[in-house]
C-alpha cells in the first residue's frame, strides 16, 4: 500500500467514502480449513479463522524498522481516556494524561486509582505492579507535557470542531515524530487532520467501552495517512492487547455503522409499544451480553443523542427516528449518571419504570403510529439483528471493511453478539 491516498469520494449521495477496487481493503479471500460439524464449535473455528486473516491480512502495511513507541500521550480524562491510560498502563507504557481542567483531569487520575486499586483488593493485580503503574502515570494540564510523547490518543468531547481544535493544538506541542490518534466513534478523520500541519501521521483508533477491557479496536486511515503511520497504529494497538481490525473512513466506521440499524428497530420497537423489558429479555436470550436499552442507559442517552444531532448533518433523520433515545436526553433521563433512564437505578441494578410507558406512549401518538405491542420475542430478535446483516453487506460493497468476517470480529468481541452464532454476517 502507498501513501498515496486509497480513499476516494463516492458517488452516492451520501457523504460516504468508498475504497478502490485495487486497494488492500479488499483483499482476496483466506482460505480456511474445513470447519467442525456442531454449531458451537463451527462458530469457534470460524472467529478463530477470522482473528487470524484480521492480524495478518494484506490491508496492514509490510513497513520494518519502526520506532518503539513507550511514551503515550491521552487527551481527555473522561471514562474514555481514563480507560486507555489503564490499558496502556497495563502494557508498559508511559503514560501522560492531560486535561484542561484540573477537576476532570483529577477524577480521571482518581478513577485510575480506584481501577488499579480495586484489582489488587481482588487479588488480580500484586500490590508491587499496581505502584508500578501509578508511578509511570503522569498527569498534566499543560499541552507543553506531550513534548516528548511518541504517540498521542485523544479522547475528547465527540465534536469535530472540538477534535480539530484538539489536533492543532497537539500540533504545536509535539515532536515531528509524533503519531496522533482520534478514538473518535464516528466522526470523520479526514476532517479532524485537517486541524493539523501533518495529517499523514493521523488516523483513527476506536477503542470500545470499556476500554481497558474490550479486546478490539478499530483502526480507521484516513486519506493521507502514511504507511508507517498506520504500522505503528497497528503496533500499537497488539501492545495493548488488542486485536487491530481495519475499517473504512465512512460514518460510525464498522461497529457503530451497525450499531445504528440495531438500536434505529429497539426505539421503533418501543413507539410501536413493546416494553424495553421485553426488547431487552429477547435479545439476551438470543444470547447478547446486554440488551440495548441497558446499553444506551449505560453509555448514557445525553451522548448518544449528542451523536445523532451530528449525524442528522450528514443524513436524513425522520422525526420518528431514535425518537425515544432523544426524548430520554431531553427529559434528564440519561441512565445510569442520573439514576433514570429506560430503567430506574439503584447504584448499576436496573429496575423497570412504570412511567417509560407513558413516555413511549405520548411520542407515539404525536406521531400518529399505532400501538403494535404484541409481538412474538422472536420478532423483536428478527427486527433488530436483521439490519446488522444488511448494513454490513452495504459496508462490504462499499469497500469500508476488508472481509465479512472482520464484521463479526468486531461484533463478537465489541458489541456482544453472540460467540456461539458466529457473528452477524454468518447469522
């Protein structure tokens, strides 16, 4: 692969960026062995397979000689950024965590204490490594500290002016040598290197929630970014245990492309009548880890909803659409950061609201759709994993993922689909 650029404009009427037929986003096929006879075990050899053709596929740049990269700089002492310097913490590295305000930068500082200290009270982490960590912590406020970082990952406020500001800045603090990363969930990276002088050493890295745990991330090129830029990414994200999996530059890049389809039939769903109890109960019976409104509630409803106003730039958005997501926000209903969301809360134990109905029920008739309640769970499950198979044909054809089986990588391992059926496109 060049440094030249491999993305190109598409020419659908969505802003969606397409790659080339000849370009290593969509590599021949891996062979596999055949694979064993029962279900489960079909569905272990096949995300076996998959790992493999993601780790070693032709999409990562045969670049040697590359730096070591000990030093990583975080921007954003949020959840988010607290998470990757406890990942990377855990990796060896150095870590410097900077934020503007001194109050966020110390809960951050102090949610890593909490992190570290609670796996030594468990008997997980020797008290002797946890001081090890701590000690390699460095936190800052002033963006002069990631001078001498070899690689800088942001994880500010999911806003593209905000991030190109961020990029700027970064910009004009750190060495040439510098390697930045967005952990940005959907925002477009060859906006957010137009905030800075040196966008062939800028890429994307969505790290999944939690951070620290979650073994994927998505690894996203932009336009012009460099060869050795992507190999050190790539390096990088093996260091921190996880497995890379190239993605596309287009909206919500693979996960959160799906994500939309998945979460667009639960808000349906619930307009139509059907309890977010029930949504939930059949779709972890199918198997999912969490159902998706114990999800949305756990991400938080005030920052999914921040997300649609900015993909409501770039797309069409009925006003039906994520409806009862957005009315949640707009109520104070965040989920579990203020006690109230598609459930009640006590501490992280989720109890059914009596008054969710009534909300559900009022949005529905403002806009005249009629109460459908009665639904089998298998309906509920068809609804809602269907558009994940469908979104990902689109990705494919779109050149926005190198294989199908990169999709299910990234759904299995960070969105709990279900292990056992293999993953989405396999359904």
């Amino acid at each position: 692969m060049s440094d030249n650029p491999t993305v190109q404009p598409s020419e659908q009427t969505l802003p969606i960026f397409v790659i080339q037929e000849t370009s290593p986003m969509n590599p021949p096929a891996v062979e596999t062995t055949p694979l064993p006879s029962t279900p489960a075990s079909r569905a272990e050899a096949y995300l076996a397979a998959a790992r493999r053709a993601a780790e070693t596929g032709p999409e990562w740049p045969a670049v040697t000689g590359l730096p070591v990269d000990n030093r990583l700089g975080v921007v954003g002492a949020g959840t988010m950024g607290s998470g990757i310097a406890l990942c990377a913490l855990a990796a060896g590295l150095t870590v410097t965590l900077l934020d503007a305000n001194e109050a966020a930068l110390q809960r951050g500082v102090q949610r890593i204490r909490d992190s570290l200290y609670g796996a030594v009270a468990r008997g997980r982490l020797p008290a002797a490594e946890c001081q090890q960590r701590l000690a390699r912590l460095h936190p800052a406020t002033d963006w002069a500290a990631l001078s001498d970082a070899d690689a800088v990952i942001e994880a500010v406020f999911e806003d593209s002016a905000v991030k190109q500001a961020v990029m700027a800045r970064l910009h004009a603090a750190c060495a040439p040598r510098t390697l930045f990363i967005s952990n940005t969930s959907t925002l477009d990276i060859d906006e957010l290197a137009q905030g800075c002088g040196r966008p062939d050493h800028v890429l994307g890295m969505h790290f999944l929630t939690p951070a620290h745990v979650t073994p994927l991330v998505e690894v996203v090129r932009g336009r012009a970014t460099s060869d050795t830029s992507l190999a050190r990414a790539r390096a990088l994200a093996v260091r921190l245990g996880k497995l890379p999996v190239l993605a596309g530059n287009a909206w919500g890049f693979i996960g959160n492309r799906l994500f939309e389809g998945y979460l667009r039939e639960v808000d349906a769903l619930q307009l139509e009548g059907v309890p977010a109890a029930r949504i939930d109960a059949a779709l972890e019976a199918f198997g999912f880890a969490l159902g998706p409104c114990r999800t949305l509630d756990m991400a938080g409803t005030d920052l999914v909803s921040q997300v649609l106003t900015a993909r409501a730039t770039r797309f069409e958005q009925p006003p039906a659409y994520r409806r009862i997501t957005r009315r949640l926000a707009e109520l104070g209903r965040f989920g579990h950061k203020s006690g109230r969301g598609h459930y009640l809360y006590e501490g992280r134990v989720a109890q059914p609201d009596p008054d969710l109905a009534r909300v559900c029920a009022e949005e529905a008739r403002a806009l005249g759709i009629a109460p459908q309640p009665d639904v089998s769970d298998d309906t509920i499950v068809r609804r809602c994993v269907t558009p994940l198979a469908d979104e990902g044909q689109r990705l494919l054809a779109e050149g926005m993922a190198c294989r199908a089986s990169d999709i299910d990588l990234v759904w299995v391992l960070g969105y709990g689909f279900p292990a056992h059926r293999g993953g989405p496109m396999v359904m």
